[in-house]
C-alpha cells in the first residue's frame, strides 16, 4: 500500500506596460480632446490608432498595444494518490484540492 501527498503552489505575473513614455494623452497634446469613454482611460494612455483602407494587409498603427494591462494568477494544489496491491490487480485512487486566485485588470 502506497499513499503519496503532494503539495504545490503556483504563481504567474504579467505586466505590460507601455515601452515609450510619450504615448499619454498630455504628451500629445490631446487632453483637450473630448472622450467617448472617460472611463476607459487607463494611466492617461492615448488609443490605438490604425490607418487602413488601402491595398496593404498591415497598414501602420501608433498606439500602446496591449498596455496597461496587469495580472497575476496565484494557484494552491493537494494531491492525494492511493495505490494498493490486491493479489494480480493493482486498486488506484486520486483525490485534487484546487483553488486558485485571479486578479486581471484587463482594458483594451
């Protein structure tokens, strides 16, 4: 008879920040610009702009792609494997306790 407990702990961590400081709105001179979505404005950051219409599959943008976006995820694992030998047959069992905690603050 085996009785094996594992333990676990896990965590993710992404952070995406915009790479060049002069993509704000205050920068651009854009704080006078009305917003559809006031709300939606996150760290002052100006939209992503496409210029599309032509022939060209990827026409030019200017923007901060995916920024700001921040998360993390932090998950807590048991598991509990039970084996034993009955004469020729071999009995197996498994109990998991998981629970995880997420936090995205996500805006595109």
């Amino acid at each position: 008879m085996v009785n094996e407990i594992l333990v676990g702990f896990g965590k993710n961590q992404i952070n995406i920040d915009a790479a060049n400081p002069g993509l704000t709105r205050a920068v651009n001179g854009l704080t006078s610009l009305p917003a559809l979505f006031p709300g939606a404005i996150q760290q002052d950051y100006i939209p992503q702009f496409n210029f599309n219409g032509g022939r060209i599959a990827n026409g030019p943008n200017y923007g901060t792609n995916n920024a700001p976006f921040f998360n993390y995820n932090r998950t807590f694992d048991i598991v509990d494997n039970f084996s034993k030998l009955v004469g020729t047959h071999a009995l197996k069992a498994r109990r998991l306790f998981s629970t995880q905690l997420e936090r995205p603050d996500c805006v595109y």
